[in-house]
C-alpha cells in the first residue's frame, strides 16, 4: 500500500482506535493517554499516512505555507548571501511542516504595484504569513502588510517608529570589529572602500568602522565609487594605494567591493 492509498481509516484500523482518535492524534494529542498516542503515531509511521493538506487548510484556515518575495539579482552586484538565506528559509519552514511560496514583487515599481502583488495572495488565501529581505527603513512592503494587518517577519531593520518584526546582523559592530583586529595589529591609517548606494546596512556598516576608527592616530580614509562602475573603484585606489599617505589596510563594504 503505497502513502497516496492511505486514509485516515487504514490507520484507525491498524491502531484499532476510532477515526475520530485518529484525527485527535493529529490536531489534539494533548487529548489522548500517552499510550494511545504512541499507538496510532506508529500506525501512521507504519503505513507512511500523510494527511490532506487541502482538507486541513479548509478546516483550520491556514495553508501551512510562507510567502516571499524572491529579490531581485543583480549580476553587476550578485548577493551570494541571498541563496544560503533561501535555503535556510526553506529548511527551517520544511521542519515545521510549511512551504514557501516565492513571488515576484519588485518595490521600485511602486506603491500600487507592491500592493496588488501582497493584497492578490492574501484575498487567495494562499498564505499563512510573510517573510521579507533586503528590507530598508521605507519599505513599502512594510507598510502594505501593516495596513492590511497580514502577519509578516523581516531579515532587516525597519526605520524607528515603525513595525518591528525583524531578525538583523548588527552590522555597524560587525564592521567595528574589523578595525579592532586591524588596529590590534598595528595598522592606523586604514581606508574604507564605501558603496554610494544609500541602503541602511551600508550606513551602518560606515558609522561601526568611523566610530572604531576614532583613536587611530592616522585617521581613516573613505573610498566612495558608483555601485555599477568597477573600473572608477579600481582607479580610486590605485591613486590612493600609491600616493605618499597610502593605507597600509582597508576594510571594505561589501563581497562586491572586495572582489573588485
């Protein structure tokens, strides 16, 4: 008997108890002696019972399913971290018997456009709740979700005074470390290769490594280039790696930046 021929009635069956304990074993087992619970969970495991999804989310109203929005990949300035946060995502919802549902919902369409591609899974009741990333202080997913009272936990900081339901890396001491271990070692006169792009973990990243970097008694030098153009970064420090004031170490903002 393969698991897709399975019912709910083999397993009573097979554990000689009722349907009805059976379905309590599932979604109550809290009302079943120790025994009988032990009984028909071997019983399922026996017949490799899976129960229906579909007639459970109609019962209880929840899909056991997580929505997130796939982010866009930039192949000018790739996120390597994004695909290991995808799997954990996926790992950690498989564990707690969910799934995840990637869409496409790209902010920098606007408003409305964010709006319409939450508001169409939530009216479909195809999710239990959302999961966010590369969030910045004004995401307007954020406001969406909050507006329509639709649960949702974010990998990033939302602005002060707004909803807070994040898990974030501290960036800003992060980056403070590195100049620690960097002056530890010796070096103070240490450049910091910044992205102009204005997004809140970069900020962060900027104010952990100046306020690190304010007893160094050669100060620290800052390196700002376009996200987009490579060749200007590589001749900002080739100037400045050369010149009399030189650097001895730099710490820089990103993956991206480093490679370059």
């Amino acid at each position: 008997m393969t698991a897709r021929q399975v019912t709910i009635e083999d397993v009573a069956r097979t554990a000689g108890v009722s349907r009805q304990t059976v379905s309590n074993a599932l979604n109550a087992p809290h009302r079943l002696r120790a025994t009988t619970l032990a009984r028909v969970t071997a019983a399922i495991e026996e017949l490799g019972y899976q129960p229906d999804q579909s007639a459970r989310s109609l019962r209880t109203g929840t899909r056991k399913v997580i929505g997130y929005p796939a982010p866009a990949d930039n192949p000018v300035d790739p996120n390597p971290l994004m695909g290991g946060f995808l799997q954990a995502l996926v790992s950690a919802a498989d564990a707690v018997g969910h799934r995840v549902l990637l869409f496409r919902c790209d902010p920098d369409q606007g408003a409305a456009a964010v709006a319409k591609s939450f508001h169409g899974l939530i009216a479909a009741r195809q999710v239990d709740g959302f999961v966010l990333s590369d969030v910045v202080h004004d995401d307007s997913r954020v406001d969406v979700l909050t507006e329509a009272g639709f649960p949702f936990a974010a990998f990033g900081r939302t602005a002060p005074g707004r909803p807070q339901n994040w898990v974030d890396i501290d960036s800003a001491e992060a980056t403070a470390e590195l100049v620690r271990l960097l002056l530890a070692q010796g070096h103070r006169r240490i450049c910091y290769v910044n992205s102009a792009a204005s997004l809140p973990w970069l900020a962060d990243r900027r104010a952990g490594l100046l306020r690190a970097a304010a007893d160094a008694p050669g100060g620290a030098f800052e390196v700002g280039v376009p996200d987009d153009d490579p060749a200007a970064l590589s001749q900002a420090l080739q100037r400045l790696l050369s010149g009399p004031d030189r650097p001895t170490a730099l710490v820089c903002a990103s993956d991206w930046l480093a490679l370059t």
